[in-house]
C-alpha cells in the first residue's frame, strides 16, 4: 500500500499543481514506461572523463564567445556546448555507438548558481538549450538508424554547489548560503532551456542534499504548469560514504519518502561509490521504491590520485550481479566510465529481464 505521509504530500503539492496529476499522455516521441517495462534501458558514462581525453586549453574554453572574461573559464565543462559543440556531440555519439539509450545533456553545472562562480549566470538558457539541442541531434540520428532503438536525451541537473539544508559556516549552523525559492528559481531556469532544447526526460541527479531536490522538483513542476509541456523526471541521489547516508543525513529509505510526493518517472543512486559498494544501497530502493530503478556508480574507487582504475570488465562483472538480482531498470556509468565500460553495460543488459515494479511500501 502507498505510504501515508506520502499520499498527504502529493495532496499537499496537487494542490500548487494540479494539472500535475491528471493522467495525460506523456509528450515524447516514445513511451519510456512501457519501454521501461520491456527491457532495461542504459545511460551513458561520464562527460568530464571524456572531455579530459580531448586535452583542451583556456582557448576552448572561451571560443569566440568568451574572450572578454576576466575569470579563467576552463574547467567550465558545461560552457564547450556553446565554444566546442563539436567534442560535445562526439562524446554523445561515442556512448550512442556504444549501446547507450539514454544521453546526459552536458549541463550538470548549468543553473546560474553554479555558473555565477564564472560570471556567466546571463547564458544560463543558451546553456543549456544548445547542450540540449546537441544532445538530440545526435540522439535523433541515431534513432533514424534503428527506429526499434529509440535514443532518449535526459536534461542534467546537477547539486549546484550550495547546499539548502547545511551551514556553510561551522560558527554559524542556523546560516544558509541559499534559500529554497532561490535554488527553485534557478532549476527552472536551467529546466527550460533544456525543454526547449529538445530534452525528452529531466534528471536531477548526484543529489547530496534532498532539499535541494525538492526545490529543484517545485521549479520544474511550476514551469510544466506555466508552460502546459510536461516531461517524466528522473531522480538521482548520493551516497557520500560507507555510512550509508547523503551528505545531509538521510538514508536511502529516508531520501525515497522525502521524494516520494513527486511525481517521478525513477528513482536511483549514482556516484561516489563502486557498483560493489553501491549494491546495497540500490538493492535497498528495488525493495522499497514503486517508482523504476536506476543505477550509475564510479568505475570503482579512486586511487591516491583521485583517478579510476576500475576497467570495463572488472565494473561489468560487478555490475552484472544488479543485473542478476533484477534491481535496476536502467543502468549506467558515472565517474571513470567511457564508451568501453557503456559497451560492456549494455551487451549485459540484453540478456536480462528489468526490475518489475511492485507494491512498493514506500511508494507514491
């Protein structure tokens, strides 16, 4: 049966959008449920990894848009979809080739919170609506080549780098560096450009701080309300360390009841953790979740250098035994992973059935 406290809150949060819960037809070009329900579905591996392999320079970073910056630009990943788009669609198309279904927009920076530490809070929407729009065409090639295998572009949104939960100021813990509705505002922001981009789904993900979700949650439904245009959303938490928990605390059961007055697509983990140390974690949500599953761990732990050594085999089998147990219903790679780990993924996904989804005790 569904939770309580959960059906109060989606009660509560009808009540700010209620066109939210009325069925309608999803307005994508496929219907990722039913998908969802025939196979598992894999997502792409890393874009910082890859954009390291290209071994760019402050001169890529600030193409002909930029060169007036006073600030150093590069390490501003998200900024090549404007500068770059060229290595932006080659890594798209490299993880595509590898069997990948779902692409990850080039924007987990891509909020105006983020970009303020570049002084570029003003491109936010061209941000993210060219890293969306490159997403697709790649996407959208793709699926012309084989129209059974459809090819899907998830709108990234990452943490921000403020936190709405916990001081920043160990003098100060009632202090908070940024409010709910500001953070909202900001996700909305990022949401519509990856909407108008041309984003089939919208993935807030690498969730440390389950606040921010939620306020990341209100700006999109706000704008699906506004605009009339609704997409399915993905949710994507952290484990932070052996403890279990996000960085504000929560465990996974804690984080799924928090979350589960919204109206999600999936709910999942992804990195921090090795698939080995993450298993639990989402064998934990498979259990308890009426929502799909999703997984996207590290290529194992990091080394002293803070590189991963993990190769393709070595996560494959690791990841094999999500697999072997029906836990996930999509799966991928996050830190350390490149087209060979997603090549791996996928060749093993094929050969098994996704995670049905039950009576989940905690679901919404």
């Amino acid at each position: 049966m569904p939770n309580p406290t959960s059906l109060l809150l989606r009660r509560q949060i009808s009540e700010f959008f209620p066109s939210l819960f009325v069925n309608k037809p999803i307005p994508n070009r496929v219907n990722i449920k039913e998908i969802l329900q025939q196979r598992i579905l894999v997502l792409d591996g890393a874009m910082g990894t890859m954009i390291q392999r290209f071994d760019l320079a402050e001169v890529d970073f600030r193409g002909d848009h930029f060169q007036d910056s006073t600030i150093d630009l590069k390490g501003n990943n998200d900024l090549l979809s404007i500068t770059r788009p060229d290595v932006i669609q080659n890594i798209h198309e490299q993880y595509l080739e590898a069997g990948a279904d779902i692409v990850e927009t080039n924007t987990f920076s891509g909020t105006s919170i983020a970009q303020a530490d570049y002084g570029l809070e003003s491109i936010v929407y061209e941000l993210n609506f060219e890293s969306a729009r490159i997403a697709k065409v790649a996407c959208d090639n793709y699926s012309e080549k084989n129209p059974a295998k459809p090819r899907l572009v998830a709108g990234a949104m990452g943490p921000t780098n403020k936190t709405a939960s916990l001081s920043p100021d160990v003098g100060r813990p009632e202090y908070r560096a940024i409010s709910f509705d500001q953070l909202a505002s900001a996700y909305k922001e990022q949401a519509r450009g990856l909407i108008d981009g041309g984003s089939d789904l919208l993935l807030i993900e690498t969730i440390f701080d389950t606040l921010n979700a939620k306020a990341a949650i209100f700006g999109i439904l706000d704008l699906f309300e506004e605009t009339g245009t609704e997409l399915p959303i993905m949710i994507s938490g952290t484990i932070t360390d052996a403890s279990g928990r996000t960085l504000s605390g929560q465990t996974v059961e804690a984080f799924l009841i928090s979350l589960s007055h919204a109206p999600i697509l999936s709910i999942g983990l992804n990195c921090a953790l090795g698939a080995s140390q993450l298993k639990p974690y989402v064998k934990s949500l498979a259990q308890n979740a009426g929502y799909f599953i999703s997984a996207y761990p590290n290529a194992g732990l990091p080394n002293e250098f803070g590189e991963y050594d993990q190769g393709p085999e070595a996560m494959g089998k690791e990841v094999q035994s999500y697999l072997e147990d029906g836990l996930v219903n999509i799966l991928g790679g996050c830190c350390g992973t490149t087209p060979d780990h997603i090549k791996v993924m996928a060749e093993l996904a094929s050969g098994y059935q996704p995670r049905t989804i039950g009576e989940g005790v905690l679901a919404g």
